[in-house]
C-alpha cells in the first residue's frame, strides 16, 4: 500500500465517508472485521493482499455453505472497501470483478393465501389497545403492500381525507428522502385505524407517531420497525404459519400477487408498491407464472380439453348409431 496507516485506519476513514444509515455502516465494518481477520491468517502479507486471497475469500465463504445473500453481504463492503482505496490513489482495486455466487432469479419469497390472512387477522384480540394497533397494522400492510419501516414512520397528519375517495396516506419510502409517495385507500380499510387511534384519546391539532409503543417501559415511542416486524411474526406462529420464508415483509408479497390473482394490472400493483420501475414488480407476475406450472395446470388444463373432445366425440357416434342413413 502506498501509505504506511493501519488499516483499521483505513477502514475507519472508508465508512466515514459512506453515505448509509448507521445500521449499515455497523454491518459493513462488522463484515470488514471478517475479512481482514481472515486475511491475518491466510495472507502472506496483509498490507499488499492479492487478489487471489479475494477469490480465495470468497471461497471459503462458499465452501462453508453460506446463503448466497449471506456471501454477497460480506463481499459488498470488501469490493466497496478496495474500490475506495484505488480512488483515494493508496491501492490497487484488486476486488473489482469479484462476483457473488449467482441469485437465483426466480421469486423465492413466500406469501400468505387469503385465508390465512383472515386467518391471521381473526387470531388477534382486539379486546385492548394493543390488540387494536396490530390488527390495524398487519390489516393495513396485507391490503396495501406497504413495509414495516413505512408504517413506523407514518404520523397520525400523514392521513389525508379525500372527498368521495376515502383516504390518502402519504408515504416516507424506506430511503431518506421526505414523504416521497401516496397511496390512496378506501373507507373500511381505514376503520381498524380509527377504532384504534380513538382509544388513544388524541388531542386535535397534535401530530403524534401513527403507531405507539403501549408497554410500562417504552410507552409512547414510537413503534419501531423491529418492533413491527417481531409482533406480526409471533401471531403467524400463533396460527402455526411458521416459515423461515415467512416473515413480516412477506405482507408485502402477500398484497401484489394477491392483488394480481384478484385481478388487478401490473402497472396497478407497481402503483401500490411504490417501485420505481416496472421489473421490480414483474417479479411478482413471474411467480404466479411459476407456481402455475409448477401446479401443472397447463397439463390438467390440456387432458380435460382432450376428455371434453373424446366426450364429444362419442355422442356423435352414438347418435350415428341411433339415426342411421334412411338411404341406406
């Protein structure tokens, strides 16, 4: 390296200037920790590594059966983190190139049926406060799409009346930027939010979190992501949907391709979601298409038309046999 700095130095000054939240900086220098630890034992020198000891990383990553997303979460900051180097002139990119293990890239995500999420919902006891903020939670998130990290931002202002059209919620994406989108719902989906917000007694004029926190220790905060996302996995378990691939994220899932086997299009969804561009909602589309062939519905599909044709077939017979040519 051109610079005689430890590199621990180094990777401070690095995640200074990275632009994420704090959550994941922590993750990459976690991540990064990794890395060099094992280049402490298996470099020959740890301040000119090659990039052979990447690939070798990467490697060993491999062979000690990671999750391919688990891969890519430490290879990221390690790409990042030499690229940073060669554009600061102190060394070589030697992990440009180096590729995660290929994603699958089907949809491997999970959802909930519509009967699991009345399921779901019937489960939850609406008979106290607290009962009446997670009903409306996982209600809202299973009819909207939207993420647990938007409904903890959501303030009690951000509900906007629309005449004749129910109502608007204005909508903080998971980014930074300010409410950056609307989603307009209907009357009756808002009723488990009111029922809830009029327990809590709120005094006109105030703009308190939409979602609080009611337990002795925390009372009032603001209910947070984890928070949301830890309440709407123990009532799955409650109903025994209990899934590695089903998690609180999977309402989301669970509202687009709901919405597309209810019948609503692509660009519909795409609206309700919030994505940017249309092939982050396609992948919803490719999933039904999936588990349709996976059901072999194209199969039954074409043996019933070969059984409808062979019915025919044989009243026409029968009923030759029945009216004979009076020619003959």
């Amino acid at each position: 390296m051109k610079t005689d700095r430890p590199i621990i130095e180094l990777i401070n000054e690095f995640l200074e200037n990275l632009d994420v939240r704090d959550t994941a900086r922590k993750r990459y220098r976690e991540n990064l920790t990794v890395f060099i630890t094992w280049l402490v034992k298996n470099s020959a020198d740890i301040r000119n590594p090659k990039r052979s000891e990447v690939i070798l990383y990467k490697e060993n990553l491999i062979n000690a059966k990671k999750a391919v997303t688990t891969i890519d979460t430490y290879l990221v900051p390690v790409r990042q983190f030499f690229k940073w180097l060669e554009n600061e002139g102190i060394y070589d990119d030697i992990a440009a190139g180096v590729h995660s293990p290929r994603r699958y890239q089907g949809y491997r995500k999970s959802y909930l049926s519509a009967d699991q999420v009345n399921g779901l919902l019937r489960s939850i006891n609406r008979g106290n406060i607290q009962g009446k903020r997670d009903y409306a939670i996982i209600n809202l998130m299973a009819q909207t799409g939207l993420r647990c990290i938007e409904i903890s931002r959501m303030d009690v202002a951000d509900v906007v009346s629309v005449k004749a059209k129910g109502w608007t919620l204005m909508i903080q994406g998971k980014g930074h930027i300010a409410k950056d989108r609307e989603v307009n719902v209907p009357n009756d989906l808002m009723g488990p939010v009111w029922e809830y917000l009029k327990e809590r007694d709120i005094t006109p004029g105030e703009n308190p979190p939409m979602f609080i926190n009611h337990s002795h220790n925390k009372g009032g905060e603001r209910f947070t992501q984890l928070s949301i996302s830890k309440i709407i996995k123990r009532y799955m378990r409650s109903v025994n949907i209990d899934s590695v691939k089903l998690t609180a994220h999977s309402l989301r899932h669970t509202a687009a391709i709901n919405a597309i086997k209810a019948g609503a299009k692509i660009n519909e969804v795409q609206s309700m979601l919030g994505h940017r561009y249309s092939s982050s909602t396609d992948i919803y589309l490719r999933a039904l298409e999936a588990e349709t062939a996976q059901e072999g519905t194209a199969i039954r599909l074409l043996g019933n038309y070969y059984k409808s044709a062979q019915k025919n077939s044989k009243r026409k017979r029968n009923g030759s046999a029945q009216h004979p040519d009076s020619d003959l």
